[in-house]
C-alpha cells in the first residue's frame, strides 16, 4: 500500500501509534502504517481528520488530497520540508522561454499517441475479438502510426503558433482513439465521446476518476524532483492549475487508465453512474499497473519507480544535459 483512496462518506481519517486510522461510527474499518505510504486522497464527502494526523503526513513527506464531487482534486496538502531546489526552479522558468520548449511538447505528444497506440494493439491480440472489430483497430492503429511519423517529419519551429497546431493534431488523433475504442465495443455502447468535467455517463466518469488517481502519482514524482507543478510547458497556464502535472500525465494517461477502465467495461452494462465498487476496482487496476514490471533502460523496474526516473529525466533536459525521450509501453 503506497498510494491510499479514503472512498467512504463521513468517516474519521486519524493518527494512533504512527499509523493511519479510518474509523466509520467508531469502528476502524482501516489501519495503515504511514511509513508505507506515499500519498492519501479523500475521495469521500463529509470525512473529518486530526491535525495530528496532517502533521506526521507533513513529515514524513506523504502528500494528502481532497476530490471535489466530480473527482477532481482541489485540495493539496505539503510538507514544508520539500525537495524544491531552487536552482532547479529557476532552470524551469528560463527553459520555457526557449524554444527547446517545441522540442519537449513534441515528445510529449508522440509520447501520447505512442500509449494509445500501445492500448489497442494490447486489445488487438484478445482471442474474444471478433474479425471485424479487429480490422477496426487496425485502420485505427495505422491511423496513429501515420500521425505519429508526420508529428516526426513536421517542423513545427517555423510556426508561429505551433503550440496550438499541435493541440489540434494531438486532439484529432484523440478523437480518432475514442471512436475506435467506441466502434470495436472496447468501451460500452453507453460511451459516445470523451467528456470531461461534467460527464453523465460511468465510462467517462471512470476516465476522470482514473485519471485524479493518476494525478497523485505524478505529483508526488514532480515534488520529490524539486520541480514546480504549477509551471507547465504544453498545457496552458491557469490560476491553480498544475500545467507540469498535466503536461506529465500524457504520457501515462491511455496505458495506466484508460487500459484499466477498458478491463472493466463488463460492469459498465451494469451501471449507470460511478459506484464505490467501480471506483475501488479501479484504483486496485491502477495501484496494479504501477506495481508491475516494465523494461526500461536495460533493466526490468516497477512503473512507479520509471515514473520518478522520467521525471528526473526532464529535470536533467532542463538542464541541457540530457534528451527527453517519452516512455513507450510494450504489449
């Protein structure tokens, strides 16, 4: 247990003997030891907690975050005692306003398009797949393999406003997913199109639940390299919104969540809107995916730990030392 949701409505989160304590009308109905926890997110509503409890987290460096209604993080606790170099930081500021800013928004977005990829070629190989629904995903597969060799053979430097043609390409390439996702039945007949804040139906409200659990994970990597999460360098900048965050999860979005989601469409037939069921089989698909064993770099690690190397990764391309290079998932 490393990264833990507190899903039930109007219970008590504290602190006994150097371990987290969930108590619902007085009975513990959770207990974990918060030295093995990297970050604690309250998902539930009406849930109260001690002080005692927010300063051990504090000290320990366990990130803590409250979700709104519609799953989406509003609230993130800190220690002060935080990683932030201040060199590093000031790095950052002057970094986006290079123009070496266009060369990692590009790998950002191929990156993006690369895990899409990955998730129907995954799904490809299923042998409930009927014929057709694969023929489907594999005009869908040759689609993004051609978007990501012209992302490749683009210029884009010589555009004035090539941050927005690239949003553009990169969000025509995602509509084109979803719809394959859609047509070959990967996600239920319910899903019409990717929503975001506001969504009524449970596969898109299981997206976005995904992805604030994914959300906690970047930004415990982002805090623990000293970068700013606020100071992105693709998504636009806004009051209280963490660009570097976003800018970061792209990568992770469609093999970490969206995969997961996909596992779990039997049980969207059955439901209309996001349960505390399907929000805890979630969570355990995403807790399960950044647990497993990937190959990277010669050697096999936990996604978790590839997470943090990446984003130590783009700290040292900051710099100038290194290249950025997104991850690729193997299916």
């Amino acid at each position: 247990m490393r990264h833990l949701t507190v899903l039930t409505n109007g219970c008590f989160i504290g602190l006994e003997s150097k371990r987290l304590i969930i108590k619902e009308k007085n009975t513990i109905i959770g207990d974990y030891p918060i030295s093995k926890l990297k970050s604690v997110q309250v998902a539930g509503s009406g849930t109260s907690f001690s002080s005692n409890l927010l300063q051990e987290l504090s000290l320990r460096g366990v990130s803590f975050f409250i979700l709104d209604f519609r799953s989406i993080p509003i609230l993130s606790l800190s220690g002060i005692r935080q990683h932030a170099v201040v060199e590093l930081r000031k790095k950052q500021f002057q970094f986006a306003e290079t123009e070496r800013v266009a060369e990692l928004c590009l790998k950002i977005v191929q990156g993006k398009l690369h895990s899409q990829r990955a998730v129907l070629l995954y799904f490809l190989k299923s042998k409930n797949l009927e014929m057709e629904k694969k023929e489907s995903l594999n005009k869908s597969i040759q689609g993004i393999e051609k978007s990501i060799t012209e992302l490749k053979n683009t210029e884009w430097l010589k555009f004035s406003n090539w941050k927005e043609k690239l949003m553009g390409f990169e969000g025509s390439a995602a509509h084109f997913y979803f719809q394959s996702l859609r047509i070959s039945e990967l996600l239920p007949e319910s899903f019409q199109s990717r929503t975001g804040r506001g969504a009524l139906d449970v596969t898109n409200q299981s997206l976005n639940f995904g992805y604030s659990i994914l959300m906690s994970y970047i930004w415990n990597a982002v805090i623990k390299s000293g970068l700013e999460p606020y100071l992105g360098f693709y998504h636009v900048e806004r009051p209280g919104r963490p660009s570097l965050i976003l800018d970061i999860m792209e990568e992770y979005r469609a093999w970490v969540v969206d995969r997961s989601v996909i596992k779990l469409r039997h049980i969207f037939n059955k439901e209309k809107i996001l349960t505390v069921e399907i929000k805890k089989r979630l969570i355990e698909e995403i807790h399960e995916t950044f647990s497993k064993k990937y190959q990277f770099s010669g050697k096999k690690l936990k996604l978790e730990t590839i997470l943090q190397r990446q984003v130590y990764r783009l700290c040292s391309f900051i710099y100038g030392k290194k290249k950025y290079k997104s991850i690729r998932f193997k299916w």
